[in-house]
C-alpha cells in the first residue's frame, strides 16, 4: 500500500474514530440539553390560595411521580392535566391553574421524574411519557375520560400529544410546539443520526392519530423553539382543529397572554 493510501486510511480511520466519540458523548448529555429540572425537599409546602391535594403516582422503577390536585368549588366539568416544560416544578404561578379552573376544571400538574418531589431518573421516552400515561390511567379512575382535557406547554406540548394518541381524551391544547425533537436534532446536528435521540416526541405522527380537537397556540418571537418550524405541524390538523400566531409573544409567559386568557374560555366550552 502506498504511504498516501495509508495516510487517507489512517485519516478516514481518524475520523470514525472521533465521529463515534461525538455520537457517543451527545446521546450521554442529552439530559443536561433538555432538561432543567428544580427538585424540591420531602416537607416542602405549598402556598396556593385555592383547595389542592399532594398526589404521588407509583410508576416503574420503583420511581413516584408527585402532582397538585387543584379542585374548583363546586362539582367539577372535568379535569385539565398541564404538562409543563422542561425547567422547574409544580410550585408555580396560580395563573396556571387558575385559567382553567375559572372555567369549572379541577386540574392536576405533575411533575416529571427529577423536577419537584418526584423521584427517579429519566432515562429515556418510555420513563418521561409513560409515567405520565400512568398517571393519566389513574385519573380515568376519578373522572369520565371524555372530561379529561389535556394541555402541553414547550417540551410538555409532544408528552401531551403522546398521552392524547393513545387515549381519547376530550380534547388537546398545545402551547408553543415543536415539531418533534427529532427535528429539532436535525436543525441544530443535522451530522448525526436520528436514532440516537432518546426522547423523539414525535409530535407529527402523535396529531394523525388523534379525533378529538387539537387547538395549537404558536408564539410569534419563540426564541427557544423555531416557529417557523413547529408550524409545520398545521399540516396534520383538519376542519375540528384550530391554530394561532400569537403576535409578538416570545416563549414564556404564554399563560399570561391576553388572546390565550380570552380564547381558552371558548375553546373549552365549544367542545
């Protein structure tokens, strides 16, 4: 073999070699990129002005998954479960509960493995979306699965789409989506294999398995998640479903926004 034959191979060779270490150290900090969570201690105590309960949900892995149970006065329309994103816990602003619970919802607001007072690691999709399909099994114990309205903020809007997929919920509501994190690989490493992503979230193929209305809030000025790509997803919405720019608002704070205050209250009570 000649010496620039042998310098290509050992190049070539090279580059495998550190190709496998980038694959290798990016499925291994993909927690630490997703992830934010806020843990809270054992005795922590709550401070909402509004009848709740401490839940915990027994899961796989010996792991709990803790939530708030927030109840209206009187008899319940039914119960919203806020998947939230991927930072923080369930020791948040009332304005999230209040804006449905205004409207005659119980809602409960879990955390996942980690976040809060739940325990356990999150290792891969089936612990972060079938925890939450565990709890929302329990909660088909207390109320008429066709009263169970489900909402997903940011990383929470593909668990969300994941658990209405597989049940029949009485609808899905999505704040600030993503396509799916899968293309969200693709636009900041489109070098690396998709199979290496271990939380897909398919987002996409979830909303062409569900019936029941879909209705999506975008942010205009998303600075975290890429609008011009989550909107891709309108493509899999039909004549039940709605979706809205909303003008100027960036990824936070979307529960405060005026049009999602005013459009909310409508939207559960047309379903």
């Amino acid at each position: 073999m000649s010496k620039t034959k042998k310098s290509l191979l050992a190049t070539f060779i090279t580059f495998c070699i550190l190709y496998v270490a980038v694959c290798v150290y990016f499925y291994n900090i993909q927690n630490s990129i997703l992830f934010s969570p806020r843990p809270l201690p054992v005795d922590h105590t709550y401070n909402y002005d509004f009848d709740f309960e401490e839940r915990f949900f027994e899961a796989t892995d010996n792991a709990q998954i803790h939530a708030i149970h927030a109840k209206v006065e009187d008899s319940a329309k039914g119960l919203v479960i806020y998947f939230h994103g991927n930072a923080g816990n369930n020791d948040t602003s009332p304005a999230k509960f209040s804006l449905f619970m205004n409207e005659g919802y119980d809602v409960l607001y879990p955390d996942y493995r980690g976040f809060g007072k739940s325990t356990g690691m999150l290792k891969n999709e089936e612990d972060l979306v079938g925890d939450m399909m565990i709890l929302y099994n329990e909660m088909t114990k207390e109320y008429e699965e066709s009263t169970i309205f489900l909402l997903g903020y940011s990383m929470g809007s593909g668990i969300a789409a994941q658990v209405a997929a597989a049940n029949d919920p009485k609808g899905l509501m999505l704040w600030t989506p993503y396509y799916s994190m899968v293309d969200m690989k693709n636009a900041a490493y489109p070098f690396l294999p998709s199979f290496l992503v271990r939380y897909p979230l398919r987002t996409d193929l979830a909303l062409q398995k569900i019936d029941e209305p879909i209705t999506v809030f975008y942010a205009e000025n998303d600075q975290v998640l890429p609008v011009e790509r989550a909107i891709k997803l309108n493509q899999f919405l039909d004549g039940n479903d709605q979706h809205y720019m909303l003008e100027g608002q960036r990824h936070n704070g979307l529960f405060f926004n005026k049009e999602v205050r005013r459009k909310t209250p409508e939207i559960l009570k047309n379903m």
